[in-house]
C-alpha cells in the first residue's frame, strides 16, 4: 500500500521543484499558509506562527482584517467591474479621497495622483520617469544601501547597482556609519558630501532630474534617517530646484510612528512613491506628486493593472482605519516600549551589535563580538567642524524617540577621541537567529547590508500581549543562535540571563528566558 505523502511535505517538495530559483522567503520559511487572521497564521500542518514579517510590510492591519474583507465583499456583491483600466469609478474617487486626506501638509492641496503597475518598483518607475520629463534632465542623486524594487530603473537606484545616471551619495547611519564618527556629525559629513558633489563643477555628477531617498531604508538595515539630515536633504534640493522623491512603499501608513515618515521631519517632498499597505493587502501602487510636475502628454505612462478595485476599496478601508484609530501614535509608542526591552536585550547578548528602528520598523544587527572589533579614529576632525551640526541643526535624536541607539560598544564622546568600530557582521548568526524564531513560531525577516540584520515588521494592531510573546520567543531564539553559535566555536555556553526583566514565575528557574508557546503552537 502507498504511503501517503503528508500535505505540506508534498506541496514544498513540488515547490522545490517547479518554481524558480530566485524564490526567497520560501527558503528561509519552509511553511504552508493555510489560514490566518491578525498576527497569526496557521500552517498546513496546524502549526501557528505570530507573523512579523507582515507581507514585507504590506498588511499594516494583519491578515483578513475585517474591515478590509468587508470592503472587498462590498465592491464583489455590488456588481461593480473589477477590471476598468483608469476609468473613473466610484471605488477609485473614495480611495483618492482618504489617500488626500492624509497627505503631509503642504502637498495634498496642489498634488496629482498617478496611477501605476501595482507594485511599488512600477511606482519608482514612475517617478523617475516623471522628474525626468519634467527637468529634462537624466541623472539621479540615490543613496548607498538603498533599496527601490527589482526593475531596471529602480535597481540602478538601489544599493548593489552600478550606473552612470546614477551618483551615489552616503546615507547617515550610527553603528557603520562611513566616516568613523556617527550622530549628528557624521550626519554632517554625509550632508556636506551632498552639497560638495553637487556643487563642485568636476565632481563628475551633472545637475540631477531629482533625488530618490528612504525616510528608513528597510533592506538596507532598518536605518532611520536623522530628522536635521532629512530637512537639510529637503533645503540642499530645494535650493538647486531638484525634485525630492519620498520612498514610502514600506515606510507609510502609520509603520513608523506617523502616517509617512517624512512627517517625522516636517519635511514635505515634490513626489511621494507609495505601495505596500495602501492596497490593504491586495496590489496597488501610485505616484503623489506636486502639479506643477504633471508635464505628461496622455498615455506618457500607462498599465493594464492600474484600476484594481479590489484593492483601492481595501485600501480606502485601511488607510481610514489606520487614520480614525490613531494607529501611527499607537506604533510610535509601542515601538519605544519594544526598542527598549529590545536594548536589554543587548546587554546580555554581545553578540546583538545594535538595535534600531522608528515605531513599528525594528532591526536588530546581529555581529561576532569575538571578531575584530577594536578602535577606529575619527578622522582628525577638526574643532569647527566638531561644532558644525549646531549650526546646520544635525542634532543628536534623543535616544527614547525611537530612531536608533547602538546596543554594544557605543562610540564615546568627544568625537575627536578614539571611538569604537563595530564587531563584524554575522549573517551566519542571523539566519541561525530567524531559524530558531521559526521553531518557536515566530515569522521575522532578515536584511542589511551583510544580511545579518532581524528585522521585526509586525502590523499596527499588534496588541501588547503579542508584543510581549514576540519579544519573549525573540530573546528565547537569540539564545539558543547564541548558545550554537559558542559551542561551534569551542567555547562555553552562552549565559541565560532574564533581559527582558520579566519577574521569576513558579515553576521557571530564576533567570530563564520566558518561552512563550515554546515551538510552534499547534492549533485546536
């Protein structure tokens, strides 16, 4: 008698088989989604997940919100079409609506809005397309460990590319910040590289059709902006009459702490990319952009996809909800609370390098604190340089705002002493991290410039109660990478300290890792 091969056993080995090689998430997360709601998803085999990986970032309110199905079902049962190209319909006039509605001030008075392929690589497209034709210049001003989608255009802007069109330009960051010296000043350096490339006549770099910059960069390591270096970007491209482009396919809709992150720095751009969450969980993306940059002649830009109804009415129904429900603030002060449990983390773990984020968008830099760490000099950065950023306004982010504060070996003050370099990236260390995540049913993602980076993207009605299970399985995991990771290398094992101050339970020794769920919670 054949033996009968178990549901998800068979349907990942055809997987294997059949799809191509460039599958990514598959590999990582060998599960069989069945069902879900919220932050869990159950899998074939009856096994529950609490999902932060959240479609990318795509379901700012969790899977099969009601809202959204009750959206969906309401286009579906009224007989609307479904496919209209870019007709006018009553679906797409709400979505535009509450799109506006929500709009930084400043721009949604005088914007147009484009309606593109409906991912938000197409939109990127389209915006570069858009500043071209409206300068009538070619160029790009794009950022190192940038990340834009997977098509030819918005490549050339993303970090592993190499292309004329495009000057790349250092993006501030603390822990591997490029000039030695992080906070505020290396936030000037990047500031002032901008301006010198532009304005030196043998910089190689031509006047730009417009800059294309993250508010966080995501793939790039979950790396908030400096709000002084994002007004300064906005004042520099102003001043040379450059479009500034806002990517906030991952970074809008309440993900960050404010409706889209360029709020965060008062900073109101000439174009907005947006995708992800605005299509409630179904594909969408446009183009917001300033009037006076609608230049196009009719069919400039076009696609088959671009009035899907489906998702413009689960998209009116998310960005609604995210807004009356104050979700950004609820992210903004739930993401403080899980930075901070995050940061206690790292003082029991050395091998957690960094902890950063802004609301709901957490990364936490995986490194081999036995690697080279030791200390790097700043440069010779000189007296009024040292001072410069109170003049430019590059102010240090307090460190409870949510923006980033490095875990481990942080730089000391003054920056002309010798501050400390970051241990080496440990990818290694981070796949083993998201593997035992995954065991103990937790979906979490990985990224940054040596993929060593866990990435945390959970959606904005995470309740507390989740928040805490998610932060426990989290610390459990790193634990356990940690304790493999030491005996790999012949050493002790790892210590198994209480870093998320949890009080001692009966019946847990004192000290222990709370595990919530333990592995993967089986349903029923």
């Amino acid at each position: 008698m054949a033996v009968t091969e178990p549901v998800p056993e068979g349907i990942l080995r055809r997987q294997s088989a059949r799809e191509s090689a460039a599958r990514t998430y598959a590999r990582a997360l060998p599960i069989v989604p069945v069902r879900a709601r919220g932050l869990t998803i159950e899998g074939a085999d009856g096994r529950r997940y609490l999902d932060c990986l959240s479609g990318a970032g795509t379901l700012a309110l969790g899977h099969n919100h009601p809202v959204v199905l009750e959206a969906i079902r309401g286009v579906l049962d009224s007989g609307a079409p479904l496919h209209v190209l870019d007709l006018a319909t009553p679906v797409k006039d709400a979505f535009i609506t509450e799109l506006f509605r929500t709009l930084p001030p400043g721009l949604a008075d005088h914007a147009r809005v484009q309606f593109c392929g409906p991912a938000g690589t197409d939109a990127v497209e389209a915006a570069l397309k858009l500043v071209r034709s409206a300068t009538g210049r070619t160029g790009v001003l794009a950022f190192t460990g940038a990340y834009h989608g997977m098509t030819a255009g918005s490549l050339e802007a993303s970090g592993g590319a190499y292309d004329v069109r495009v000057a790349r330009l250092p993006y501030p960051q603390d822990y591997r910040c490029p000039f030695g010296v992080g906070g505020a000043r290396g936030a000037e350096l990047a500031a002032r590289w901008t301006e010198s490339v532009l304005d030196d006549p043998k910089s190689g770099v031509r006047q730009p059709a417009g800059m294309i910059l993250e508010p966080v960069q995501g793939e790039g390591g979950v790396i908030p902006a400096p709000d002084a270096w994002m007004r300064r970007m906005r004042q520099i491209t102003a001043d040379r009459s450059i479009p500034l482009i806002a990517d906030e396919v991952q970074t809008g809709v309440g993900r960050t702490g404010a409706f889209w992150a360029v709020e965060h720095s008062g900073v109101t751009p000439d174009v907005m990319v947006l995708s992800k969450a605005i299509g409630g969980s179904l594909p969408l993306a446009v183009v917001v952009y300033r009037e006076d940059l609608d230049v196009w002649q009719p069919g400039a830009h076009a696609g088959t996809f671009r009035g899907n109804q489906l998702a413009m009415a689960a998209g009116t129904a998310t960005l609604a909800y995210v807004r009356e429900h104050r979700l950004a603030e609820r992210a903004a002060v739930l993401g403080a609370r899980m930075l901070g449990r995050l940061r206690d983390l790292a003082r029991d773990f050395p091998c957690i390098g960094d902890v950063r984020g802004r609301g709901l968008m957490i990364g936490v830099e995986m490194v081999d604190p036995e690697g080279a760490c030791g200390t790097g000099e700043t440069g010779g950065i000189d007296a009024p340089l040292a001072d410069a950023h109170t003049d430019a306004g590059l102010d240090t982010p307090a460190d409870g705002d949510g923006v980033g504060a490095r875990a481990a070996k942080p730089r000391t003050e003054p920056q002309s002493a010798p501050v400390t370099a970051p241990c080496p990236a440990a990818p290694a260390l981070a796949v083993a991290v998201q593997r035992e995540c995954l065991r103990r049913g937790l979906i979490v993602e990985l990224g940054g410039r040596h993929a060593s980076v866990v990435r945390l993207l959970p959606p904005l009605t995470i309740t507390d109660e989740q928040a805490a299970a998610v932060l426990d399985r989290l610390a459990d995991a790193v634990a356990a990478a940690a304790g493999n990771h030491d005996r790999g290398k012949g050493r002790s094992d790892h210590p198994q300290p209480n870093p998320l101050n949890e009080p001692s339970r009966p019946g847990r020794p004192p000290g222990r890792v709370p595990r919530q769920g333990g592995r993967a919670e089986r349903a029923g």
